[in-house]
C-alpha cells in the first residue's frame, strides 16, 4: 500500500497546481521577500541611528528570528524607536507566519495535492479483459436497483461519476465506478466500450441523455444503448440520437398501474407471455372467502391452479391448505379459457355496472394511467388539486379539480363508489399520507399506488396499500431485459414471472425430486417446448432440455433459485478449472 500512495503522490506532484494557486502562491513568496528586505533594511537604519552597525545578514537573522516569535537573541534595540519597530514586526509576524502562512500552504498546496492524488487514485479506464458489463449512466434509485440485480447474476457493470471526490465515495460504498465524462467521445474507450453488454442512460435529463446517446454512438455502432426519457417528446429525438430502445417511464407505470386495477370481481391480467395468461382475482364478497383451497377445488373443477395468494404487500405460496381470507388475492397463471370460466363463476360485475377507478394526481404518471384505463374500457376520474387546460383538453370528460384530502370535495366525487383508487402523485410522502386517508375512509376498497423509491414499497403496504409500483423497479428491470438473462416481467412491486431456458441443473429431473418449491420458494406455472405452451405442467414429469419454463417469484426467492440451480454449474466449472491447473 505504501508503494502504491507513493506512485500516486508522484503523479500529484506531476500533475502540478493549478495556474490560479501557482499565482497566489508566487504573490505570496514576492510579498514575503519584499517584506524581509524592508525589515531587515529599516533594522539597519534605526541600529544606525543607535549608533551601532550590523551586516545585512544579521538584519535578516533579526527578522526572521523575531517575525517568528522565536524570542529575542543576542541582538536588541536600545532605543524606544528600535523596541516600538520591534513590536511591529513581532506582530507582523504573528499575522504572516503563524496566521497567513498556514492557510495558504493547505488551501493552496496541501489540499490540490490531496485532491491531485485521490484524482490518481480514481479510476478512469476498465481493467483489461472486462467484457458484457454494463456501463451505468448515473447514480440513482434506479440504478441502486438494476445494480442489486446485476450482483444476483453476477454481471459486471461500470457506474459513471464525473468528480472524482464523489467517485472516492461511492468506491467506498461497494460500487464499481469509472471517472469520466459520457458526453466525451474518447471516455469509451476507457470504458471499454466494444465489450460492453448494454448501455443504461438515466439521467432525469432529456437532453443530457441525448447528448450522452449520441456520443456513445458515435463510439461504437453496435452497442446496445437504453434510455429512459422523462418526457415523451423526448422519444423520438433519442431515438435519432442513436439510441436502440427509448423507455418513457410514465408510460411503464401508468400501463403497469392500469392492469392492475380490479373492477368487480373479475380476475384481470397481471401479465401476458405467449399464450399463458398471469392474472390476479380479489375474492371480497364472493363464496370463495373462509375456504381453504383443497375446499374450493379450483384444479378439479375449472382446471386452474392458484400459484399463490397476495395480501397487501405480502406473497405467499399456495397449498392445499392456504385459506382464503376477505384482504386476500389469488394469483393464477391461466389460458383464455380458464380465465372465462372463473370470471363466469366469480365475478360481482361488469366495468359497466360499477364506477371503476379513482386516479389521483394528473402527472405524467397519472396521465399515462388514465390513457390506459381508457383503452381498456374501464370508467375512471382524473383528480387533479390545481387546473391544467393541456390536460383537460384530453380528459375533459374525467377531469375533477379539488384536494383529494378534502372529505367535503371527495364527497362530490365518484370516490366512494369507486372500485380502485390509484395515486400517482411525484411524492411518495403525499402518497403514504393519502393511502393512510383514504383506507380509512374506504377499507374495502382497492388502493394502487407509485413509489419513486423501493424503500417506500413497504411504508405504503404498510399504510394501507393492495398494490405498489416503483418506477424503480419497473425501470431497471425494463433495462435487466436487454441483457438475456431470461426475461422478466413485472406484475406488482415484489411479485414478478421470469421466462428461461431450462438450467443444465433441472433438465430430465422433475419439479417433484428437484423439491424446487421447497428448496426456491418459486412456481413453475408454464412451461414452452417447440413453439407449444404447456400451462400449468405437472410437477412429476421432467424437464426436458430444449424447453423455456415460466417461474413465479419473489427478490427472496430469485436469490435462492440462483443459489440452488443457476450458480451450480458456474461453481463446478471452477472446480473444475482448479483440478485442471
């Protein structure tokens, strides 16, 4: 390590001062030395004046010795003129010497040269060899979530940091960073940017994440470049720039929000992959409350198999004897069919015949969600606290303009007929507080909400919340999808269906002897083999090789599926690269 602050001081001192300190320091050294010549001239005289005489050498040694406070030596004044002059350098001395000259040798010198090496210390070019990682635009929550997921599987990522202090920080938090500037065409090949995997741009800028598209593709034409655009006329114009898929977060949660509302007692669709259908049914006020799912018999009757059962921010697996309670939320993975045939049984009405849904907030999130209500067909209200004429031009049949924590003017609303409520204010705190309000005034109905952060997904299940989004979540798996490890899809915050190969651990094993769902804590609900869907496939057969499976999961249980059956085979391959060497 010693040798290594060594290289690096090296490098600082290399690297010089800037031009601004140089000057201030060269003033500093002349007003120095003019005022030792002074001093040591005026010495002369008044010793003179004495009638004493001294070399210019000794004149200096007296400056020096008293301007440093060192005491009074073998040389003193006499005269009341010499001993007033005497006083006066002294307190020169203690200004200049003790009071101006250390501050300027640490703004001046000690701290550039500090800075200088943690400059030399930051790190401005990937190690040689670095290869499919993923290069990271900008800290963020979104970032802190693709990068949590890029640990779990073990894919190499580069986060981007212009100042090399900030860089410093976040090395020391456990990331890996690289210093540079993405607007630089010449940063990428410090970034090893032919190698890469994927390109992630999230700034909540528009058009530095243009700028930033841009230059990377002038870099390299084949690098896959994501980028997330806050505004959707920003859509285009990345596209332009270079960019392989442009993300427009708002559209993301407002679809993802939209097909989650539940309007009835109709089981709605969460997800869709090919042909199997992931949906979500509420059983409030249906025969199916109070029984167990061995008394219900889904399988027997309508051929459907509940995966598990959601209740207010918490999942849990389903079995014979999970039983259904009034909060609680089947999760089924069905065909066209099946899902006919339980809304036929189960369901309290039609859109239609209900008041639909209650969208809170008239952001770009909320907007995004009213568009998707309305090409679903499902009868909504648009509450926005201050008016908007850009807005009501498109909604100006839905728009209602009031304090959404005012009694007296949700009263006047649609709000207490509504099956869902939907926030999609920018803050989670409002968020969390109207949650709280609204359960109160409504427990039995449906409350979704965002969250821009995954910290707050639990702080508003716990307020009240059946359902809950993070444009975190949503957009960094979005950006995981590019880079082929199986695709995901996001159903609700913490509840997600990923479609994959077959694992070289699982094939010609059965779900039953592999104890999968013991050992993971996932359901398998579909598998997909030469272009055929089997949903719901039986646990006893194994697995052949050239098939894709469907898996229900959780962020807990992902981390065990990869531990159990993904790392496996990377473990036994540097076993057996050892015994090789």
């Amino acid at each position: 390590m010693r040798g290594a602050s060594s290289v690096t001081i090296i490098a600082a001192l290399k690297e010089g001062l800037p031009k601004q300190h140089r000057s201030t320091l060269v003033r500093f050294t002349l007003f120095l030395t003019v005022l030792f010549i002074v001093y040591a001239g005026i010495f002369q005289l008044i010793m003179a004046y004495e009638g004493r005489d001294y070399s210019i050498i000794t004149g200096f040694y007296w400056t020096l010795v008293v301007m440093s406070t060192m005491g009074f030596g073998d040389v003193v004044f006499e005269s009341d003129l010499g001993k007033i002059f005497s006083m006066l350098v002294n307190i020169t001395g203690l200004v200049v010497l003790i009071v101006l000259l250390p501050y300027i040798i640490i703004e001046f010198i000690y701290n550039p040269l500090a800075k200088a090496q943690k400059d030399a210390n930051a790190p401005r070019r990937l190690a040689e060899g670095t290869k499919n990682h993923v290069i990271i635009a900008r800290h963020d929550h979104i970032a802190d979530a693709l990068i949590m997921r890029l640990k779990q599987h073990h894919i190499p990522y580069a986060l981007m940091v212009s100042d090399p202090t900030e860089a410093e920080k976040f090395s020391d938090l456990g990331f890996s960073v690289l210093v540079g500037n993405l607007s630089q065409v010449d940063f990428y090949e410090n970034a090893r940017i032919e190698d890469a995997a994927l390109l992630a741009v999230n700034t909540p800028s528009d058009p530095i994440n243009t700028s930033i598209v841009f230059s990377a593709r002038q870099a390299s034409e084949k690098l896959p470049i994501v980028a997330l655009a806050n505004r959707e006329d920003s859509i285009d114009i990345l596209e332009l720039a270079g960019a392989t898929e442009v993300l427009h977060i708002a559209d993301l949660m407002g679809d993802a929000l939209a097909r989650c509302t539940s309007v009835g007692g109709s089981a709605h669709i969460m997800g869709k992959i090919d042909d199997l259908l992931i949906v979500e049914a509420r059983v409030a006020e249906t025969s199916l409350v109070g029984q167990t799912l061995r008394e219900i018999d889904l399988g027997k009757k309508y051929n459907i198999t509940v995966v598990g059962v959601w209740e207010r921010g918490r999942f849990e697996l389903a079995g014979p004897q999970t039983r259904i309670s009034e909060n609680s939320v089947l999760v089924m993975g069905v065909s066209e069919e099946q899902l006919a045939a339980y809304n036929n049984n189960f369901a309290k009405a039609s859109p239609s015949s209900v008041s639909g849904a209650v969208v809170i907030g008239a952001g770009s999130v909320g907007i995004a969600t009213a568009r998707a209500l309305r090409d679903r067909e499902i009868p909504f209200s648009l509450l926005e606290k201050e008016e908007n004429t850009i807005v009501e031009r498109e909604f100006k049949e839905n728009m209602v303009y009031g304090d959404a924590a005012d009694i007296h003017f949700l009263k006047s609303t649609s709000f207490f007929e509504a099956s869902s409520l939907i926030l999609t204010t920018n803050d989670d705190d409002v968020n969390i507080y109207l949650t709280l309000y609204f359960r109160k005034l409504r427990p039995d109905v449906q409350i979704l909400s965002r969250a821009n952060n995954e910290r707050t997904v639990s702080a508003l299940h716990h307020a009240g919340a059946d359902f809950v989004l993070s444009t975190s979540t949503m957009s960094s798996i979005a950006l995981f999808n590019h880079l082929h490890q199986g695709q995901f899809y996001t159903m609700v915050e913490g509840l997600y269906a990923k479609k994959l190969a077959v694992p070289p651990t699982m094939i010609g094993k059965s779900l039953v002897s592999l104890q999968f769902r013991v050992l993971t804590g996932c359901s398998v609900i579909a598998l997909e083999q030469n272009g055929s869907m089997t949903i719901n496939p039986s646990p006893f057969e194994p697995l052949p090789a050239d098939a894709e499976i469907v898996v229900i999961l959780t962020p807990e249980a992902e981390e065990r599926f990869i531990k159990h059956f993904i790392d496996v085979p990377k473990a036994e391959q540097r076993r057996t690269s050892v015994k090789a060497l």
